[in-house]
C-alpha cells in the first residue's frame, strides 16, 4: 500500500492531532503519567510503534476500500487490535496449564483480520531493522509469518487441527516460547506475594512504598462496591469456593507504562483457594481504555454490543483467548467500565533482546503467526457470543485461498513500509518532545533535573 509521504512539520501536526484525540483528556488528568510514557517511548522506534496503536489506525484508515481480502465476514471479525511482536506470552488457564499465547487484550474490538497482521509484521520489520537485518531478510521473515499464519487457518478451517488447534505448552512449545514457559514455571505465588505484600499480625497486608497507594475510607468503600459488582459477571466455576473472594486488603496504584498511562487502578487481596497464607491472591482493577481501532470502526451493532469498555475488554479476551484466566471480570467505578483480573505470578512476556541467530528468529516468528491464526479462529459462532455469527477460520480461509500468492507479498510491502514510516514518525516524535510541542506537556529539556 503506498503511503503518503507528507513533510516533517506536516507529519508532526498528524501526530499531534491523532494524540489529542487519544490521550488528550488522560493527558490533561495526569500529565505527570505521561511524561513517563512519552520517555520510554522515545528510546526507540518500537517503543514509539507499542505506544501508538492510535495513530496506525489512523494510517489504516487511509486505505480507500478497507484493502484486499476483507468483505462483509472478513472485515467483521473479533480482533486484537494491538498485535505487536511483544504482546505475546505466557500465562496460567482455567485448566491449571501453562501456555504461550498472544496476551494484553486492552485495544481488542472486531474489525478486519488483516489489521492485526499488519501491525504484527510492521512490528517484525521494526525488530529485524533494530536487529540489522537486511530488508531481504525481513521479507522473508514476513513471509514465514504469512506462510504460518495461512497454513494455521487452513488447518483450522479444513478440520484438519480438529476441534482445537494445539496449543504452545511446556510438552510442545520449542525455542524462545519453551524458554518462556520454563522461566513462568519458575515463578512461584509465594515470590509474587513476598514482593507486594507483608504478614501484620497473622494475616496478609500489601506492603507500603513499591508504587502502592493507601486510600481514604470513601475511596475504598466505592471500590469495594465496585468488586461486589465484579463478582457478578464471573462464572459459575469461578465461584466454587465463596471465600476464595474474601477481601483482606485493598490499595492504589497508578499506571505510568507506555499503554496504561493516566488510568487510575487498584489491587486487591483476597483469600484464594484455601487458607494458607501463601495461596493468597492479587487482582487489579483498573479503568478500561477506548480501543484505537473502535474510531475506525463504524459498525454501530458492535458499538452497540458492550455496555462500557471494562465489558468490551473482558468479552473480547475471553472471546479471543481460549481458557481464559478464572479471575477475568468486569465493573464499574465512578461511571467508568473496570476492568479486573489476576496479577498473575506465571506472566512471562516474549524476550527478543537475545533472539538474534536468524534461524531462532524465523521459528519464532512462524510460530507467532500460529498463534495468531489460532487466536482468530477462536473467536467466532462457537466462542459463545453473537456478534461473530460465523465460522471465521474458515471466512478468512476462504478470502486467502482467492489470491493465495498475493496475501504474502501485500504484508511483506506494509511491513517494509510502515516500518519506514514508524522509525521516521519516532524521530518526529522526538523533537516534538524535547522541544516542548506536546500540549499539556513540558518537554524533557525545559524541566529541571531535579523534577525529572
């Protein structure tokens, strides 16, 4: 797809613009969260890619007709919406089981298939150019990615995988995914709890400092309602143990990373599954974010679907993601949708500072496009939710098999140039930053030292 090639300054007041629209009343709340994002972000063309979902999609747009290989199915399917080559990793299911997968299910919506390919091999053309890999090197990485994610489809489509594709486990994962897994089976709840938590008179408290916040009395009656809310939208398995929900303590934190900055969060101590002091559990409750792909998406039966975006985030996940965490659940806190799950102690994200030979690389990234065709085909008529009413395996299936030679080649020239276009916007970025032009914001060089 060629993109248009604007000037610098006609580029940055595009940024500028699109980042009103998305940050800009978190922003004005808490400009301070921002400042912290803003500097990681700066420190390199992916972390500028990871924190700017916002202005992707705002590029997407552009495109005349919705682009090649969608229709009234394809172009309708649940999506992840920020499927970059690190929000990928390991957590522990419903089942008790460790798996690799796809993670960070905050920008999930239902849009078009290909938008989470695009900005999945967009970001694998950022890591094999920060990696030094050659531009033909890349493509054939993007075409692994395709060729993997097409035969997944396939597979799922034809029944071949049968009803559920395998999954990436300690028993069938290899390389850098395998490597994850071990490093999550390493963890211990106990090692969670030691870092956040302390025992005060023969019970559980969370710890002072390390970024908790304790709460006036006011506050913590309003999020204690809004966890008896929580308890409403959980299912019946979830349940099987009342006091496995028994409230020990609760504080404030406050989300400073690149995709949570401004909203205000909380977690909370409950029971868990017995008495002992070491089965205690840790969920968050945190202020959902509107999805950068909803602008985009005009749809009003899916805007319609969720009742705020705490609901929207959890049917998503729980659509996309198969066995999906216990603890997932929704509420609502000062008229705004919740979103609340496990601080899991099994979370291991995908590492690629030392994925560096180029034969480990091309495994992992067939492997992510494995992942992604399975977390696809999760999500429609058998995911027990109505607005995918089709099989969507076998919609995108269909809608490949029509230019299979095309579906490759379209990826690998988007990666190629959205690539391009992502390190160039990180560098626009930049000076905007350092010299002051974000609104709201003090640029790094106007703030003394001892602020920072």
């Amino acid at each position: 797809m060629p993109l248009p090639q604007p000037t610098a300054d006609e580029r940055g007041e595009h940024v500028l613009a699109v980042f009103d629209t998305a940050f800009g009343e978190l922003l004005a709340a808490d400009p301070a969260a921002f400042r912290v994002k803003f500097r990681k972000m700066a420190g390199s063309a992916f972390a500028f890619y990871r924190g700017t979902a916002c202005l992707f999609y705002s590029d997407l747009e552009k495109e005349a007709d919705g682009g090649p290989y969608l229709d009234g199915r394809t172009g309708r399917v649940w999506i992840h919406g920020d499927l970059h080559a690190e929000n990928f990793g390991t957590y522990m299911n419903a089942n008790g089981r460790l798996v690799f997968n796809v993670n960070d299910f905050d920008e999930a919506y239902v849009g078009p298939f290909t938008w989470d390919l695009k900005r999945l091999v967009a970001s694998l053309a950022l890591i094999g150019y920060a990696k030094a890999l050659s531009d033909g090197q890349i493509t054939e990485l993007v075409r692994i990615c395709a060729a993997a994610y097409r035969e997944r489809i396939h597979a799922l489509a034809t029944g071949a995988e049968g009803d559920e594709a395998p999954g990436f486990t300690l028993g069938t994962a290899g390389g850098p995914l395998l490597g994850a897994l071990r490093t999550a089976r390493s963890l211990t709840r106990f090692g969670l709890l030691d870092s956040m938590t302390e025992i005060r008179d023969f019970e559980r408290r969370f710890s002072a400092g390390g970024g908790a916040i304790a709460l006036d009395a006011a506050t913590r009656r309003e999020v204690l309602g809004a966890f008896e809310g929580y308890l409403e939208t959980l299912p019946e398995s979830s349940l099987a143990r009342p006091d496995s929900y028994r409230v020990k303590d609760v504080v404030g934190r406050r989300g400073i990373g690149i995709g949570s900055a401004g909203l205000p969060s909380y977690n909370i101590l409950l029971e868990g599954n017995s008495d002992a002091l070491e089965n205690d559990v840790v969920i968050y409750l945190k202020q959902a974010q509107t999805p950068a792909v909803s602008r985009h998406v005009t749809d009003a039966a899916v805007r319609g679907y969720f009742r705020h975006e705490g609901h929207r985030t959890v049917i998503s996940q729980r659509a996309l993601q198969a066995h999906a965490d216990p603890w997932l659940g929704w509420t609502e806190l000062d008229g705004a949708g919740q979103l609340v799950a496990e601080v899991s102690p099994y979370a291991v994200d995908l590492d690629w500072s030392d994925i560096d030979d180029p034969a480990e690389i091309a495994a992992t990234v067939a492997d992510l496009g494995r992942a992604t065709a399975t977390m696809h085909a999760a999500a429609d008529d058998s995911s027990g939710h109505s607005l995918v009413p089709f099989s969507t395996e076998r919609a995108i299936d269909a809608a490949i098999g029509a230019d299979g030679e095309g579906f490759a080649e379209l990826l690998v020239d988007f990666a190629h140039a959205y690539g391009a276009r992502a390190r160039a916007d990180h560098q626009i970025f930049v000076d905007l930053f350092r010299n002051g032009r974000i609104p709201g914001l003090r640029g790094p060089a106007e703030t003394s030292t001892a602020s920072l």
